[in-house]
C-alpha cells in the first residue's frame, strides 16, 4: 500500500487555507475520491512527493514539460535570468526573440502578444475577434476547455465534467447568452448553424484535438468545415493549440491538419513551465489590440523576463533537435499501442486515442468522437485503474476528461515498467 501520511496531514492544512486545499479543482482528486500526493520535486520524466515515494509521470504538469522536468539547459538559463532581476514591465530583447522563436514553429502566428495563462490567451482571443468583426456571438464545442473566462464556461469539460458542472455559479446568463455550443466532430450541425445565423457569429472557437475530455481527435472533414464556414461568413476561425501546439507536431495540429486559423491560443510548453502563454495570428486581426488598436488586452507580467527565458530555452531545444518530436511520438505510440493490446488481451474494453504525444486511454469499446461518447466510459473501471497504477509508481492525470503526455525523459524502459504494471491493472477489472 502507498504510504501517504504526510500528504494527508499536507492536504488537511492546506484545505484549512484553499478551497479544496488546491488552487485548481483537479488536483484535489475529488474526481477519483481519494488525496492527492504533495509533490516535492521532479526531474526527468519522474515526480517525487513529500512522502518519499517516486512516479513515473504522464501528467507532466498538465502538458508542459515536453523536454521533462528540470531540463539542465532550461534551468541554467532560469539561474541566469533570475540574478538580472524578475521583472521589470518594460519591453525586453527576449519577447522578440520568443515571438521570432514562436513563428519559425508556427508561421500563421504574423504577430502575438504574450499573457500569462491559457484562460487569458482564449479570453483575450475572443475580444479580438468581437473587435474585429463587430459581432458578439462566440462557437464553442462541448466538451473543450478553453479556460475559465465567463463565456468559455460553458460546457467545456475538463474539471467541470469531472466534477458534473456543466456551467459554473457565478457567470452572468448574460456573459455566457452569446456563447452558442455545438457538438464535436460534427460538421452538419456547424454548417446548419452557419446558414441560419453565420453572420452574427464572430468567431468559433475549437481544440483542434480535443484534449479536455480526453483526446479526441478531429475526424476528417470537421476542422475543414470550420475553415470553410467561418470564411464565407465573415467570422474568424480560433485554433485553441494550448494544449495540442508542440503536442500534435511541431507546428501543432493546424500543421497536422494543413488548416490554417485566423487566430492561435498557445500556452503550456510554449512557457516550458513557466506562466506564458500567446495569442496571435492574422496580422490584420492582431493589429486592433492596443495600443496598436482599440481593442483593450494588457499584464503587469505579460512577457516577464522569467517565462520568456523558460519558454526560450524550451523553444531553442525543440529547434535544435527536431528528433525529439519523432521521438517522444514514437515512444507514446509504443505506450499507447501496448495499453489497448493489453487491455484487449484482458478482455476489458479500452479504447487509446493518441495524437502525437498526448493520449487518453478510454474504457470505452469503440471511438470516441465527442462528449456524449467520453461520458458513458465505465468511469469505476477509470478508478480501479487510475489507483492501481499510481499506487504502482505510474502517475497518470485523475479523471477519465483529461488527457496525459510523454517527454523526451521517457525510455523504452519507463514505457515498459508501465505497461508491466497496465497488464495487472487490467487484470483486476477482468
Ligand atoms: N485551453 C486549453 C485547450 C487548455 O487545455 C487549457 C488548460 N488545460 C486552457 C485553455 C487554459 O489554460 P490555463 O489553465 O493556463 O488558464
């Protein structure tokens, strides 16, 4: 049995302090109903709590730490930057640099601004888009996160589908009147919603892989569909890549799918670690943010020399190297391609979508293609499995509505310690 004291007494002085004891609902593991381990460090692909014991992890901060924890190049470089001071709100080389090193990755990105989380770039996002088109109406899909602003929690998974929230107390009716969602993956009703109301829209916003209930790729035709019918109404096309940009390739999933959007989210590994994230596109479109523009967006530590130096050195890794995305892909497969062999071979029903190198293994039989399929997975087997291996040593994200990654830190050895111990958690739910 995992021997949690310390976190248990951690997690019992932290609920005194936080609500739920956490400053973000899914690492309470209310989901799974049990208590978190508190975390003491990390290097590598292993994560390390208070009590002493070691995972191997495939939550990687929720996406991060591509390059795994404590890299040795990025933290000299952080040591370096912290002695030149922390802050400073006033505009330095490295922005520039960052945003240069950004659009070698991602060309549709013509101009960006940088903030501080995923929530900011999504938000910040929309009101460009609004500005821009002069029109109020937003299209999200159920079932994608994209950060919790008023008008994006609406049926948007991750925490909230974890915790049966469909849409949260405290958001005005009015913030949330002219969010119109729609199902995933499912090009007809966008094309229908299109021809009786298109040109009020101004924007629709999307996962191109959909990672907030767990991965879920876009089937073909659908990101094509949106291209087509946000251009021929005038409204922009939002690629939210916070989670599948550097994840679903190198150039992110609009590279995978050759679509090109009006406007990127980016956050996660573009800050390696760090608070930082981006919004950006069309330079037409990124020019009515101000001052440039009337469009209001602003940050007292938007581009701070502390997170453009993780995101740098994150960045000049991956483009120095660019093996590292075949390899950290190549290794998922390997995961992913042995968990539903696994799973199969026990005669439990799984299903393992993967882009890239981030995966969500459903207990599932068949696809799932959008929320309605994600919510009817056994989520008990989900909590047998999910405990087995963490008390195992293999630390995946707690709920069924996320999804997991891969580093470049995880060899052949980790992957095969983790499908040594995905053979006896299966074997428990036969
Ligand atoms: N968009 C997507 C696709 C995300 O996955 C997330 C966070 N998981 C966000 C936006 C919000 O980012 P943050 O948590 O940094 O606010």
């Amino acid at each position: 049995m995992l021997n949690l004291d310390k976190s248990h007494k951690a997690f019992a002085e932290a609920k005194l302090y936080m609500p739920g004891g956490v400053n973000s609902p899914v690492r309470s593991y209310r989901s799974v109903g049990s208590e978190p381990p508190f975390i003491a460090s990390a290097s590598g692909d292993r994560i390390y709590d208070i009590d002493g014991n070691e995972y191997i992890d495939y939550v990687l901060s929720w996406g991060p730490m591509i390059l795994g924890h404590a890299n040795a190049e990025v933290v000299a470089a952080l040591q370096e930057a912290v002695l030149r001071g922390t802050s400073y709100g006033a505009p330095t080389l490295l922005e520039t640099e960052v945003a240069k090193k950004i659009q070698a990755f991602m060309p549709t990105m013509e101009m960006l601004r940088m903030v501080n989380s995923g929530t900011e770039a999504t938000m910040s996002a929309l009101r460009v888009a609004r500005g821009f088109t002069g029109r109020d109406k937003i299209v999200k899909f159920v079932g994608c996160y994209h950060g919790h602003s008023d008008s994006l929690l609406v049926k948007a998974g991750s925490g909230l589908a974890t915790f049966g929230v469909p849409d949260s107390p405290g958001v005005p009716a009015g913030a949330a009147a002219d969010t119109i969602t729609m199902p995933y993956n499912d090009s007809q009703a966008i094309r229908g919603l299109f021809d009786e109301q298109g040109d009020t829209i101004a924007a629709v916003i999307v996962e191109p892989v959909a990672g907030n209930m767990g991965c879920v790729p876009p089937v073909p035709g659908f990101l094509e569909t949106l291209r087509e019918v946000t251009e021929e109404h005038g409204a922009l096309l939002i690629f939210d890549e916070v989670m599948c940009g550097f994840r679903a390739s190198a150039g992110g999933a609009q590279k995978l799918y050759g679509i090109i959007p009006d406007l990127t989210c980016l956050g996660k590994i573009v800050g390696g670690g760090m608070p930082m994230a981006v919004f950006g596109g069309r330079k037409d479109v990124m020019s009515c943010v101000a001052p440039a523009g009337p469009v209001y967006q602003a940050g007292t530590l938007s581009g701070n020399p502390i997170a453009m130096t993780a995101g740098l050195a994150t960045l000049s890794v991956l483009q120095r190297d660019p093996t590292i995305f075949r390899r950290v892909e190549a290794a998922t497969k390997e995961l992913c391609e042995g968990l539903e062999r696994l799973g199969e071979a026990a005669g439990v029903p799984v299903t393992v979508q993967r882009v890239g190198s981030m995966f969500t293994l459903f207990f599932h039989d068949g696809p799932v293609c959008n929320f309605d399929d994600a919510s009817v997975c056994d989520m008990e087997a989900f909590k047998t499995f999910f405990h087995y291996n963490l008390e195992h040593g293999i630390y995946y994200a707690p709920s069924q509505y996320e999804s997991n990654f891969v580093s470049v830190m995880h060899n052949p050895k980790e992957i095969e310690k983790t499908l040594a111990v995905a053979e006896e958690a299966f074997h428990l739910l036969k």
